[in-house]
C-alpha cells in the first residue's frame, strides 16, 4: 500500500485503513540506498490470486495506484495477556519496532475482563519473526512465531 520513512506516518496509515475494515499494518524494513522505512501492508488473504483480486479492488475505487503481492507467512503471537498492562506493554514493544500489533479478545474466556492475544505481522522468515519475539521475551512475555 505505501512505504515512507517516517515510523508514525506509517502507524497512522495502517490504523486508518483498519478503520476501514481493511487488515492493515505496518512492518519495518532495511532499503537499500535509503535506510529504515515503514510498509504498510494488507493481508490476510488465502492466496495470491485473492490478494491480486483485492489489489484490483482497491486500484479500481482509486485507493491505490501501485502494489506488489508479497508472501510473508510469518506472526509473532503472545497469547494469554490477562491485564491490560500486559496488554499494553506488548503493543508498545511493537509499536516501538515500527510494527502495528492487533490485539484480540482470547475466544472462549470470560467476557469482563478476559485474556487478549497480541498478533504482530507480517515476516517472510521465522528468523525475521524471532527478533520482535526475543523483545518481547525481554519484557517476561512469551510469545511464539507462528505460520499464517
């Protein structure tokens, strides 16, 4: 969807789109020539060809002019966050490396109060993933590389 520099431009874009229904984040990377920048993504799709039909979507109600399709099957999940400073100490450890976490209510817990899971994408490589988890695990949580 976009790539700039700027971290927090980046964040914005990605929870605008959210807001949108779109399954938006943001994901640091390493430009050649340039240094740091922040992608916005969306994901989620179940194949490549779903993810060239959504871009044909969005190009054709001009919310895009260019895309690339990319596979990057990797998440990092912390599972079980019981209180909301867990919760919030896991989002400010991936906001703070440029990521834009979602955080989800645990199915099957109790409504008042319940356990959130934290979901960070989207990596290409499960070696990618384990430097956000080794953060993570630096703060006393525990969080696992998941395949999407």
């Amino acid at each position: 969807m976009a790539s700039r520099p700027d971290r927090a431009i980046s964040l914005a874009h990605a929870e605008n789109l959210r807001k949108e229904g779109l399954e938006a984040f943001a994901v640091p990377a390493q430009v050649p020539g340039k240094g740091r920048w922040y992608r916005v993504l969306i994901g989620g799709f179940e194949s490549a060809s779903s993810a060239a039909e959504a871009e044909r979507e969005l190009r054709a109600k001009g919310r895009i002019e260019d895309a690339v399709v990319v596979s990057l099957p990797y998440a990092v999940e912390v599972s079980g966050l019981a209180t909301p400073d867990q919760a919030a100490e896991a989002t400010q450890v991936a906001r703070r490396s440029g990521y834009l976490p979602l955080l989800r209510q645990a199915s099957g817990d109790r409504p008042a109060g319940s356990k959130q899971t934290l979901l960070v994408e989207a990596f290409g490589t499960p070696r990618e993933a384990e430097r956000l988890a080794d953060l993570l695990r630096e703060r006393g949580l525990r969080p696992r590389v998941i395949r999407r």
